[in-house]
C-alpha cells in the first residue's frame, strides 16, 4: 500500500515541473519584451551624425570666377563653412545666404582668377 500513495504523489509533482519548464521561458521573453519597450533600446532618434546633402546643379566659369547654383536635397538645413577649389580654400559670396533650408536653392560665387586652357592638377599631372 506504501507504495501505490508514494507513485501518485510523484506524477503531480512531475506535471507541475514540466508544465514550469513549458511557462517558464515564456513570462522572462514577456518581461524582457516589456522591459525593451518601456526602457527602450538604447539607440536615440536622433543620427550620430547630421545628414548633410548639397547638390550642384549648374557650375559656370566667368571673367569674375566660379559660379555654382546649388540645392540642399537634404532633410535638414544646411550651412556651407568653406569652399574648396583645386586643394585651397576661397572666399566666397552666397546668396541668398550661406544657409539653405530643405529644398532651398542658393548661388555660390567664388572669385577664383582661372585662365582659359591652364591646366590645373590636383595630386598629379599627366605629362
């Protein structure tokens, strides 16, 4: 008789453990869910580095210099700081300022004295 009570006491004990072992796994993937949402992931809205995307669309060369008609494609506004021409940095006048909206269009006019046929060469020259 001892032990018809001892085996049916054991076959709850092992639905109880398998059906730990079944939830178990379930309630920490819902509160590491949970847990995700509310504290977040870590990673900001905001890009490490802002997305800055000028086009030119029309370069003219004339007595006074270079003339570039630029777009700001990107998503933000953006400031041109310098101008680069041929590995030096110019002067320049912006207008309608060095600061274009999104989808602002703008005229960059750099008083840069070329000669018509001069080569000019960056790092190398082919002779």
């Amino acid at each position: 008789m001892n032990i018809n009570v001892q085996t049916e006491n054991k076959v709850p004990t092992n639905k109880f453990k398998a059906i730990l072992w079944g939830i178990l796994p379930l309630i920490l993937l819902i509160a590491i869910i949970t847990t995700i949402a509310k504290v977040g992931t870590g990673i900001e809205n905001e890009p490490a580095a802002p997305i800055e995307v000028l086009n030119v669309e029309k370069i003219t060369l004339n007595d006074e210099g270079i003339q570039l008609k630029v777009l700001n494609s990107g998503p933000e506004e953006i400031t041109i700081a310098q101008v680069v021409v041929d590995g030096a940095f110019w002067n320049a006048d912006f207008s309608p300022s060095d600061t274009l909206q999104r989808f602002e269009q703008g005229t960059v006019k750099i008083p840069y004295p070329w000669v018509q046929g001069e080569r000019s060469c960056g790092r190398s020259c082919d002779t």
